[in-house]
C-alpha cells in the first residue's frame, strides 16, 4: 500500500521520494526465486579483470535514451579506473547495441558479450528486451543491472538471484502518475498505451490509482506500437472526449501527437500526461512550437543535478537528454564496488555482495571514496547519483525518486529540475 503524503511546494525543484520496506534478509542456499543470492565461499574469483558489457539502444524505438545511459557507464569507468580500478586494474568494457522488441539484435549482442566474458552487463533499456535475454545472461552466471527497466515481473522473475536495477518497479511511476492526472482536476481520463509488458503494466497501475481516487477511465487503447496510423485508436479517444490523456509509450508517440492535433484534442484544450518512455527533448524538436507546451509527464528516478550533467558532457558533449544516466553511472559504480568487496570478479560473487554495499554501512558517494572505506575495512552504504538505492532482496531499489516535469513552448522540459514534489511510503 502506498501512502501518499502532501507536503507543500516548497521549492520548484522537485521529486517524489518512495521509501519501500525490505524484506528479511536470505541464508545461503536458500535464496528464493528472485532474491539476491548471497555469497559462496567456495564461488570461483575470476580472473581479477572486471568485464563490463552494456546491451543498451543504439537503435529502434529507445534510441533516443542511448546517449545518456552510455554517457553514465562511461562517466562511471572513467572515474572508476582514475581511481585506480578495481581489484587493482583497470575495467574493461564492451558496448552493444539493444535494438527494441521487434528485433533479435539484443539476443546476439548478449552472446558476444557472454563470447568476451563479460563478468556484468548493463541493460537492456526496455523491459520486454531485458526480459526476452534474462535467462541466457542469468544461466551463464552473469549480473544483469538495467538502469531503466521498471516492469513488475521483474519483482518475482527467475533470475538466480544474478537481476538488479537502479529504476523503481512501474506499480510506483502509476500510482505517482494516476494521483497526479485527479489531483489536477480531471474527472474523465483517455489512456493512449503501446501493447506490452511495459505499456500495460503502467496504463493498469493508472486506471486503478484514477479510480480510487474517484476519477473515471472513460477510454483505454492499447495499441501497436509498429502501427503505420494511429488515427482510429485516437478517434475512440476523441469519441468519450475526456479531460485528460495519458500517453504511455516509446518514440511512436509523436505519431501519436500528430493525430491527437490533427483531431483537435491538443495540448491547450486537453491535458497530456507522459511517462518515462517518452519523455524527451529531441522526439518532439519537428513537432509545431507550442504543441507539448504544458504536458506534463513522470520519469523514475532523482533529477540529473547540474553539476553531474556537467560531468557527463565531459565524455559526451553533444548529450541533449538525461533520462537514466544517474541510474546508469549509479549501476556501473555499483558493480565495481560490490566487486571490490567480494575480492572477486564473477557475476556470482558480484551478486552476493550489491545488496551489502547498497545499504546498512558507512555512507559514501562515488567510486573511489566508497572503495577507500573497503580497502580500510568498513562497511558501506552507497548513496548514488539517482538517489540511496538500498536494494530489497529481490534486487529493485527500496528507496525511489519520481520527478514529475512540464514541456514548455519550445517542446522541451528542463531534466535537471522537476515542477513539484510529493513524498510517499510504501508498506511493504
């Protein structure tokens, strides 16, 4: 259950802080289905390398939140191995592209990687692509951390307790969005979501925090993403006229944007929520000016602080988006920390020991002042550039941010500072 908890608008810059209760911790041996798998002592310490590949969107409908996420593995690398790597060497990465869900690009991406002997990879981006690799990296006894997949089934999914990610589960992005389309007045609401794991999972999380708090879902369309027209899924919308409309995909939604102006529900007669999927600041650079002024939409996650976008346009200096590159830096410094601490470099011995550097010890930030407190023998409780993380035993983040963002005339929302904050707990 999920309390949500008003507190004034104190500052503009905002972000909704979902503090989750962890369960009790595993013994060896008996760690159940998606838990995170303690450390073996007789596990095999590898070759003192630490190999990191990514499995990330160079191309299809994601391809956009490609730039910020490799930016955060390289910035995350760049410091890591400054610092003097790990295990006392500098880590080796390996990039590969993820494609989408209508391809087998991230199937062969993985086996080259698992040919490299990549010890973690990072990604996929899409939840339905990390699903559709899960157990090809997990059998293999590799680490699988997405900075970005917030599907449920990754909760209670078999994955030898070798799955983690720095993004919250979607049930709390829904919940966070379907409050905030009632609390701004709309008593009808229209949901326009892409047909998948993804798209589905976000649009029931709305229409059920919508409902409960007295709202009513007049019109769902889950519709094909790969669609070439969307103008009949937008006319069932146009035909209950609701005050509200929520857009719950991928890059296809500024299809979805042209029909919706051609079919006069715009932006300054109805009102537009998005989500993490789609927010962006270069999908929608053709659209007419003012056609996204006043969206709203929601991205998990804590707001990209200036000084890190800073950073991260020091590897990357033509980077317009910053969606997940926190996640992305956080789940890469992760990696390397729970590496140092296992003394060790196999997914198995990786695994064992990224719930313990997560949470419970000394707090620290960054790679080398986290790895100075192992070297000296203490434990640590990293606080990353995303937010705590403190991973629960099933790997999904306990403590999570929601940033809620607005478009302004010129197409774009500021990533680094959300509109207004709302904090909540979740009783676990």
């Amino acid at each position: 259950m999920i309390r949500i908890l008003r507190a004034p608008l104190a500052v503009t810059a905002a972000a909704l802080a979902l503090a989750a209760c962890s369960p009790g911790g595993t013994t060896a041996g008996t760690a159940p289905s998606g838990s995170a798998q303690p450390p073996s002592a007789t596990a095999p310490q590898g070759d003192g390398t630490l190999r990191v590949g990514t499995v990330l969107p160079q191309t299809g409908s994601l391809a956009y939140l490609g730039p910020p996420m490799f930016g955060g593995v390289d910035l995350a690398l760049k410091e890591i191995n400054e610092a003097g790597g790990v295990l006392g060497k500098p880590v080796q990465k390996s990039d590969t592209d993820s494609g989408d869900s209508t391809t087998n690009i991230a199937s062969q991406s993985v086996d080259k990687l698992l040919a490299q002997k990549a010890d973690a990879i990072i990604g996929a981006a899409s939840s339905s692509v990390s699903e559709s690799v899960i157990d090809k990296i997990t059998r293999a006894g590799v680490v699988q951390f997405s900075p970005a997949n917030t599907s449920d089934k990754f909760t209670t999914i078999e994955d030898k307790g070798l799955y983690f990610r720095t993004a919250p589960p979607d049930k709390l992005q829904g919940r966070v969005l379907g409050d905030l389309v009632v609390s701004d007045g709309n008593d009808t609401i229209g949901i326009l979501a892409m047909q998948d794991s993804y798209g589905s999972g976000l649009a029931d999380q709305v229409t059920k925090t919508a409902q409960d708090g007295g709202a009513e879902v007049v019109e769902r369309v889950d519709y094909d993403p790969k669609a070439a027209d969307f103008s009949a899924d937008v006319a069932k919308i146009k035909a209950k006229n609701p005050k509200g409309i929520v857009l719950i995909g991928f890059e296809e939604t500024a299809k979805v944007v042209q029909e919706l102006v051609k079919q006069g529900l715009t932006s300054d007669k109805y009102k537009w929520y998005m989500v993490d999927g789609n927010m962006s600041n270069t999908n929608f650079v053709k659209t007419p000016k003012g056609t996204m002024d006043g969206v709203k939409g929601t991205v998990p996650g804590a707001e990209a602080p200036e000084a890190f976008q800073k950073r991260l346009l020091q590897v990357n200096p033509k980077l317009t988006e910053y969606t997940y590159a926190a996640e992305s830096y956080d789940a890469v410094t992760l990696v390397a920390l729970a590496a140092e601490a296992a003394k060790a470099d196999t997914g198995t011995a990786i695994a064992g020991k990224l719930v313990d550097v997560s949470k419970g010890g000394t707090k620290c930030t960054g790679f080398k002042e986290c790895a100075d407190l192992l070297k000296a023998g203490s434990d640590i409780d990293y606080d990353g550039v995303s937010g705590p993380v403190d991973f629960n035993d099933v790997g999904d983040p306990s403590v999570a941010t929601i940033g809620v963002y607005q478009y302004g005339p010129d197409n774009k929302f500021n990533a680094a500072k959300a509109t207004e904050y709302r904090r909540g707990a979740i009783d676990g």
